[in-house]
C-alpha cells in the first residue's frame, strides 16, 4: 500500500467550490447576510439558518432532498467557509512527521497556526475503525479544524473515496474548548485499547493506525498545533504539484509538515 506524501491532494474544498470565484462569493454572501440578521457564522447553528447557505448547499451535486442535504453537507460547508476566509491554509503532514505525532507529545504550545485550516494525512495511512468489527473501515483524508474567536473548537474528519460511493464523506466531531488543548495531547482517547491501533489487513506490515474515538482526533490535532508551534522550521512552505498524476494534485499551495529537530 503506497502511503501517498508527496504533494498536497485534491481538497474537500475544492470539491465544495468550482472555483475561488465561488467561494468568495460565497463568504461575500454569508458576511453580509450576517451582518444584516446580526447572526453568528462562527456558530454552526446560526451559519446553517443562512438563507445563502441553504441556497448554496441546494445547489451541490446530490443534495436532491433539501432537509436531507444540510445535515449532510452543513458541516462541510461550514468548514469549508472558514477555510477561505482563513486563506485556505493546507497543511501536508508528512509520513515521518505523522509517526512523530502518534508516538509521543512534541514541545510547544497547542496554538494552531491558522483559525481555521485543512491537515491533509497522508493517503492510507490513517483509517476509521468501527465499534463492531463488521463496520467498513475507511481511509482518512484529512481533518478540518475551525477555532472561533470565543475559543471554540470545530473539527470534522474527511474521509476518501470508496468504491461504493461516489464523492467523500464526513465525520463530524463534538465541539471543544481550546482551553483544554494542553491535556488533549497526553490523553488516553479511546479508552479501551491502545489509541491509534488498526486491526486492519497489512496493517501491522504497513504500520497504519485506526481512529476510533473524537478524543484520539483531539490528541492527534493538539499534538499538530504543539509541533507547529514549537518547532516552526518544520513547516515548509511549498507551491501546488503543476503535473496531473494519481492521485491528482490539489491547486492550493500548501505547508508541508516534516520531521525536523
């Protein structure tokens, strides 16, 4: 199994949006929308009341049944927002730095280096495991991540694709407070069961890991946010992949995250 790092893949957002174009509009629409209702978008659920959401997320491929649709699609949408807002900061997280990352927790503050941003795994690395051993894995993509000015943490796992359905999927995570960020990286996240372990075909040969629990996302993005901070040179700045392959190349520039002193 090829754990892919090379380039930044095909984002969520890019998938969400046709074009920049789009989604500046988009955040155009939701900001004056808010300003007029004096409603948050910051609070997901003030952000899917929006009028110009609702309107948007009607508009995607497959939203066929509207109130089907916003529970399917809010939570992306709304990651999505506030990733263009925040400039759309990728973060490519190398094979060895993810190693680093589950194996113990770096020096540095929880900080993280973008209010809102897109950590990009490396392809297979990281997978979905079920409570029951009936349940499909699947591979994770990446992980959005949005920080309100209130302190607020919002996070979602995206997941790749499966041959038996089109399109991506998305795991929602309960909100939490930053302010708890320093205890998240030494948690016991799965509570039973070494955090990060996968029963998975080649698994043990390949070395992947599973996520099971919200708690093991927390430890693994506060351990990010402590990486980023603490060890800054670690984070190389680097321009879209210009030549199609496969996996197909994302458009963004993107910081690929490496294992650095």
């Amino acid at each position: 199994m090829s754990l892919h790092d090379a380039y930044a893949r095909t984002t969520p957002w890019e998938l969400t949006f046709q074009s920049a174009e789009v989604a500046r509009d988009f955040a155009a629409a939701v900001s004056e929308e808010s300003e007029g209702r004096g409603a948050d978008p910051e609070v997901p659920e003030a952000f899917l009341t929006m009028g110009a959401v609702d309107h948007f997320i009607r508009g995607l491929e497959g939203a066929d049944d509207a109130e089907g649709a916003l529970a399917r699609f809010g939570g992306l949408v709304y990651h999505a927002h506030h990733f263009t807002n925040a400039g759309c900061p990728v973060f490519l997280l190398s094979v060895h730095a993810a190693r680093y990352l589950v194996g113990g927790a770096p020096s540095g503050s929880p900080k993280p280096p973008a209010p809102s941003g897109y950590l990009q795994f490396p392809q297979h690395l990281f997978w979905v495991v079920g409570a029951s051993p009936g349940d499909t894995p699947e591979s994770i993509d990446g992980l959005f991540w949005t920080v309100t000015s209130a302190g607020v943490l919002h996070s979602m796992l995206v997941t790749g694709l499966r041959p038996d359905r089109p399109g991506i999927g998305v795991v929602p995570l309960p909100s939490a407070p930053m302010e708890d960020a320093g205890l998240w990286v030494g948690i016991e996240g799965r509570g039973e069961g070494a955090d990060f372990s996968a029963a998975l075909p080649g698994g043990e040969l390949d070395g992947l890991y599973g996520i099971a629990s919200a708690g093991e996302v927390f430890k693994l993005l506060a351990r990010f946010f402590a990486y980023a901070e603490g060890v800054p040179d670690a984070l190389e700045a680097m321009k879209p992949e210009t030549e199609s392959g496969t996996p197909e190349a994302s458009s963004l520039p993107f910081m690929r995250v490496t294992l650095s002193a």
